[in-house]
C-alpha cells in the first residue's frame, strides 16, 4: 500500500500547529490501581430535568471549537482516555497542580505532557457555558464525556448517546498516572493486562486504538522503531519501506525537532474513519502498539473485519466508549464533588 502523500512535507507544516506542553512531575505515593466496574446509575436522560438542554450547549462550544482549531478533536478524544484510564472517568484529569504544592496534579504528570491545551479550553468553554444555564448541576466529568462524542462525530465519526451521571474525583496525583497508561512500545500482552484491568477485552483494545484515525505522535514515540526496534540495532521489519523512509528524514535519531509529529493514519490523518486498519493490513502503522495488533493472532481477525467494514467499527466503537465511560465513576459526596470549576476542587 504506498504512503499517498509526502509525509515528509506534511510534517514540517505540522510544526506550526503542534507545541508540546511542558510539564513537570513531583514524587508522591506509588500508584494505585482503580478496579474497572461499569456504574448502573449512569442513563442518558440523567439530566433531563436539571440541565435539559445540555447536550445542546456542549455542542454549540465542540463546533466551534473544530472550526477554530481541528486539532481539538484529537486531542479532546485522547484527555477523554487519559481521564478513564488512570483515576477512572472522573475529570481528574483537569485539575491543576495547586501552586506551591509539592504533589503534582494528573495533569502535570510526565506520560501527560503531551495533552494538547486545545482540549483543556473546549472543557472550560463548554463548563462555563453550561454554568451560565445550569449552575452547579453538570459534573465536569460528564462535560468531557460529552465533548469527546462531539469530536468524533465533528471529525466524520459516529454520533452516540452519551450516558450520564458521574461527579468529578477528588484525587487527582500524577503519581498515578504512569502504570495506568499504555505506552508507545508496550508489548500486546502487557496492553492486554492494562485493559483487562480496566474491564476492558482484547476486541476493545481493538477497537479504541482505532482513535488513532485521527491525531499525531511526537517523534519520541516512535523514534526507537526506526532505528533500534527492541535492541536490534534494526528497524521494526514490520514498517513499510517508504514510510520508515520518510519518517527517517523528519526524525533523525539524535538531535531532531521535538515539534515535529507524525499522523497515525497516514491516509486520512483528519477524517475519522476506519483506514487505520487497512494501514495495518498495510504496515503503514506509526507506533509499535499499532502495527503489533494486526502482527498479534488473538486480534488480527478482528483488524480485518474493521477493515472492510466502516459500519461495523462505528457501531463497536460507540459500544467501547460507552463500556470505557463507565470505568471507576464516582458517585455521591463521600467520593466525587461537583466543581463550578473543572481545574480546582471544592473547597
């Protein structure tokens, strides 16, 4: 499958669109695992009576927001799963660090220097909006949920119903933010392991990885597979020739431009669609943990059956968000808190 476009072009334009944040960690206690659980008592019409218009109000700020600035789908959908996965879906992870405080909020974590600030100002758009109509009823765990659906819709992706009624977290420690995410060179089997700690199964790393229709990485996170992959001294075999050409001439190995970011899907980079599979059939992946689900026998099926069929990977993408949305909800006051402000706890 030839890569249909010079990338290389295509990712010296990208400078100008993508800074990383800059972001430090502090030392706090060791990480602590959430049990994955999906919560009953969220419902789509969980706000029917207090805030009925809000899916309505989100929306005018997630429209808005993909005309100023597309990037905001991408990154939104990515701070949604980086919420999930560490301390559950609970907005932790739009707290900000207390100034002079020596432990570090969620956000400020190394593995989340990356969260583009794009997706933080549509939640604060949207949260302000939704005050301003419903003042203190919407968590802003919900307005995330709510706005990641957006995105993906807005990008060319299923519209779902969003079910509702979780309370924002009142843990947020970038100390556990490390073991509970995946990483660009994780093996299958230890994403399998995050997964299933989550409540998550093999079909639905399968199909949430197809976020990366749309959204770029950062040379460093794929760096190692075109130079060294695992301690070979050898490119990653599984790459196209073309494609590791050209990523090559963008990433050199040693003294590149950290603002340089390549497109996951290098077909349909902005269109949320379901070509990231047929680039794996392809090996037009871009990070090891993509191309190594269609290497991998336990989900290679089911690549191909994503692959032939658009339909299909929407309707199982729409169930997997759904199934990750519920992951560690809080409920009540003795474990969640409704914040006027998504970046700073109740007092």
């Amino acid at each position: 499958m030839p890569v249909p476009f010079s990338l290389l072009c295509f990712l010296t334009l990208l400078i100008i669109f993508y800074t990383p944040s800059k972001c430090a960690n502090a030392k706090s206690p060791p990480p602590k695992q959430l049990p994955a659980h999906r919560h009953r008592l969220l419902s789509v019409d969980y706000y029917d009576k207090t805030c009925p218009h809000l899916d309505q109000l989100v929306s005018s700020i997630t429209t808005q927001q993909f005309k100023d600035a597309p990037v905001s789908a991408p990154a939104t959908l990515r701070l949604f799963f980086h919420d999930c996965f560490v301390e559950g879906c609970d907005g932790s992870i739009l707290i900000s660090t207390k100034p002079g405080s020596k432990v570090a909020a969620e956000k400020d974590a190394v593995d989340n220097k990356g969260l583009r600030p794009e997706a933080f100002e549509s939640i604060k758009k949207a949260k302000a909006l939704v005050e301003s109509k419903c003042p203190g009823v919407v968590s802003c765990a919900d307005i995330l949920a709510i706005a990641a659906r957006d995105f993906v819709h807005l990008a060319g992706g299923p519209y779902y119903p969003v079910k509702k009624g979780r309370w924002d977290g009142k843990i947020s420690m970038a100390s556990r933010v490390g073991s509970n995410l995946p990483r660009a060179n994780s093996t299958v089997d230890q994403l399998l392991k995050l997964f299933n700690s989550k409540g998550l199964s093999a079909d639905d790393l399968v199909v949430l990885s197809g976020a990366h229709t749309i959204g770029f990485a950062h040379c460093e996170h794929f760096t190692n597979r075109l130079y060294d992959y695992r301690g070979t001294k050898q490119p990653d075999p599984a790459i196209d020739g073309r494609l590791l050409k050209e990523l090559k001439m963008s990433c050199p190995r040693y003294g590149g431009n950290t603002d340089i970011v390549a497109p996951f899907d290098v077909t349909t980079p902005f269109l949320f669609d379901h070509a990231y599979y047929g680039n794996l059939e392809g090996k037009l992946g871009l990070l090891a943990t993509d191309q190594g689900l269609v290497s991998d026998a336990r989900m290679k099926t089911m690549v191909q059956g994503l692959a032939k069929d658009k339909q299909k990977f929407f309707q199982a993408f729409a169930a997997a968000m759904d199934k990750m949305g519920s992951i560690g909800v809080k409920r009540g006051r003795r474990h969640g808190e409704r914040r006027r402000d998504c970046s700073i706890h109740q007092s």
